[in-house]
C-alpha cells in the first residue's frame, strides 16, 4: 500500500465532522431520544391506569404496587434518555423496558407462581386493556435503546471539538504519518 493513501487514511480518523454531518447525527439522535422516551412513556401510563384494577392480587408486595413502580421507574428512563444522554442512561433505558417485556411475557405464557415476594401474576391473556399496547411499546423502547446504546457518542475530548484551535490546526495540517 503506497505511504500516501496510509497517511490519508489515518489522518481521515482525526477530521471532525462536517456541519451538514453533524446536524444530521444530532437530529437523528434527538428522534431516537424523544421515539424511546415516548414509548417507555406508553408503558408508563398503561402500568399506572392498571394499577388499580391488581392491588387485590397479593404477595408480599401487590401487584398493584409493582405496576406503580415500574410506571416510575420507566418515567425516571424516559427522562434520563431525553435529559442526560449518556451510555448510563441507554443502559437504564434498555434494563427497565427490557425487563417490562421478559416480565409480561413470562407471566402471558408461563405459570410461574409465587416468587418470594412477588405474587402469581400469571394472566394468560392479551384482552387486558392496554396490556398488548404496553407490550408493543416495551419492545419498541427496548430495539430504541439498543440502537440508542450502540449510536451514542460520548463527547469529543477538547482536543478534538469540532471547534477547538487544536482541531482547525490539524485540519489544515494536512495529512499525518501513523505513530508507533
């Protein structure tokens, strides 16, 4: 390979994004934000409206209590993904919507009975109101923070904003032997 198309190519890894790139990454980036917070959202608002109806169903704990909780918890999700971005919020994102779809298929199709605190939650049907559209919403935050996990980019070290002096410099640079 000639020494020239080398230096291209490690000096391709250092140019900052274009503003056309750029403005493309961050609106994409905000759809995919407000997309899984809306559906950790429906979830949210489906496990509360439900709430009610199992506070009969008793363990240690009611059933009742677990939807309010898991109606907060997607909230404080939601939230963190729209107002801190980071990969710990994906993180959160993904655990809480992906343990609201393994709980309601669990318990759609297994008879698992009493865990410890938890009561039988078993409920072999998808006519509950809300319960189907809650799940659709589950799997769709959880495909969204999967994608939002792998596309997140933490910020640029000073170094290297787009805007920094050190930047520009080595923009006009030209381009740079590989190190060893």
């Amino acid at each position: 390979m000639p020494a020239l198309d080398r230096a291209s190519r490690a000096s391709a890894a250092t140019v900052p994004l274009g503003r056309g790139a750029l403005a493309r990454w961050a609106i994409g980036s905000w759809v995919l934000r407000v997309a899984t917070a809306a559906a950790l959202g429906v979830d949210a608002v489906v496990h509360w409206q439900n709430a009610p109806a199992y506070d009969a169903v008793t363990g240690t704990v009611s059933q009742g209590a677990l939807f309010r909780t898991e109606a907060v918890v997607a909230i404080v999700a939601a939230l963190l993904v729209l107002l801190r971005p980071r990969r710990s919020s994906w993180v959160v994102a993904l655990l809480v919507a992906g343990s609201a779809l393994g709980a309601v298929l669990v318990y759609r199709y297994v008879d698992v009975g009493s865990l410890g605190p938890l009561p039988d939650m078993y409920e072999n049907t998808w006519q509950v109101p809300g319960k189907l559209l809650s799940a659709y919403a589950e799997a769709a935050a959880v495909v969204l923070a999967a994608l939002g996990l792998l596309t997140h980019r933490g910020a640029a070290p000073p170094h290297q904003a787009a805007g920094s002096q050190a930047a520009r410099a080595a923009a006009r640079s030209g381009p740079r032997l590989p190190t060893r």
